[in-house]
C-alpha cells in the first residue's frame, strides 16, 4: 500500500520511509472499517482530533492565515488584570501573562475557541489553551485542546492544513468545499 503512495502521506506527502515504523499509520473508516490509506503520525492525529471534519480542518487553516506570524496585541488587558486581584499567576511564567489576562482574552473571543467557535463552557476547562508563536512567544488567543494540539501536529503550516482538508475531502464522509482556498 505504501509503495502504491509512492511512499508519501496521502494528506501531507512526507516521505513515510523517513519515518520510524511507529509514525506511520493505516487510516481508515471507523464505521465501516474500510482502509483509506497511509498516513503520517502527524496528519493522522489531527484528522481525528478534528473529527475528520472538513469544516475544522478549514476553520483552522483561515486560523493559521488570519493569526500566525501576525503579533496580537490585546487591548486594555492590563487594566482588566486590575479588576482580578488575587487570581494565581500561573501562566505568568510560561506565557507570560496571568490567568487573570487569560480570562480577558477569553471575554474578548465571546468565551469561544478562536479557531473552530466551540463554546468553552461545554468543554472541560483543562481543555481551553493558550495559543502561542513558539519563536517568539507572542500569544494569538485562546483555542480548544483540539484545535491546538492539531495546529501544533500539523506545524502551523497553512499548505499542510489545506492538505489534510483535501485529504478529508476526498476520502471522509464530512465532504464540504474547501473555504480557506478562496481567501
């Protein structure tokens, strides 16, 4: 099957011979159990982190174009934190910002993941994250674990997310057209 891919993820077309055995992976259907092909660990995690959603897919990639490589500046975030004494600092050290400043970023994205629109009160708080440009430590909101751990698989890389949409789009059932290719 592999050799049948020319040795390529169908989604993101690394060369899967580059791989170790363990970070390739055999999708499939999960309904009907019908093998759709071979995958990178990277691409196979976020289709299904997304829900093999096309819709998700493309939400994160108009998240990638709109907000990476972009710096964010959050207005009045200082004087919010003022509002919140006594809230823990415990972002301060890892992002730089207090959970107090987290809370406004949420408030400002209408308590909704930046990326796909979940609202955060029905998932589990764990599960809301602070989005940050790893180089230069920027923050660019608040997503969703889902939205975050497939942005990170996925190497904030805007082509790599159109990819894995064009690969859900040909062999999932969630068909919709690709909303990030007419930006």
């Amino acid at each position: 099957m592999i050799k049948g891919q020319n040795y390529k993820c169908l989604s993101c077309e690394e060369d899967l011979r580059k791989l170790e055995t363990q970070r390739v992976h055999v999708d499939h259907d999960h309904v009907t159990g019908r093998i759709r092909g071979i995958l990178c660990y990277k691409c196979n995690i976020s289709l299904g982190l997304l829900n093999e959603n096309v819709k998700l897919i493309n939400k994160l990639a108009i998240y990638v174009k709109k907000y990476c490589n972009k710096i964010n500046k959050f207005k009045n975030i200082e004087k919010y934190e003022k509002k919140q004494k006594g809230i823990k600092d415990i972002y301060l050290y890892t992002y730089g910002i207090t959970k107090g400043q987290k809370n406004y970023i949420i408030l400002l994205q209408k308590n909704k993941c930046r990326s796909c629109g979940i609202d955060f009160e029905l998932i589990n708080p764990k599960n809301v994250h602070i989005d940050h440009d790893h180089k230069s430590g920027n923050i660019r909101g608040v997503l969703c674990r889902n939205c975050n751990f497939s942005l990170g698989f996925l190497d904030e890389n805007y082509n790599k997310i159109l990819k894995l949409a064009k690969y859900a789009i040909k062999f999932c059932k969630n068909k919709a057209v690709i909303e990030a290719d007419k930006r």
